[in-house]
C-alpha cells in the first residue's frame, strides 16, 4: 500500500504566526491590518503561502 502526504495549500493564522516566529496576537493584527493577505473560509481566515512570502520580502526590502 502506498501511502501519499499532501502539502498544505494554505495555512491557518496561527501555523502563520509559528512559521514567522510571533504571536497569534500581532499574525491576527497583520491579517486583519491587510498586511498579509488572507481569506474567510466559514468561520476561518486561511493564508496561501505566497501571501507569506509576499509579506516577508516586502519587509525584507522595507528594510533594504
């Protein structure tokens, strides 16, 4: 039997917020702040990783 793993298509807030090293409180603030972009799936915000990588090199050139 062959078993196969699938990658996340998207993210939770808070898989966000322990990939980028903060907390819940300041990933919930940036996503509701638009700064990194997500979307209401239900009840839940979900977040692609491009949007992840979006906010990372925007702040990585702010700082540039």
């Amino acid at each position: 039997m062959r078993t196969t793993r699938l990658q996340a298509k998207w993210h939770t807030v808070s898989e966000v917020a322990e990939m980028l090293g903060f907390g819940l409180s300041k990933t919930k603030m940036l996503v509701a702040s638009g700064q990194i972009r997500s979307l209401k799936d239900g009840r839940n915000r979900r977040v692609l990783p491009e949007w992840v990588d979006e906010y990372v090199n925007r702040r990585a050139a702010e700082a540039a």
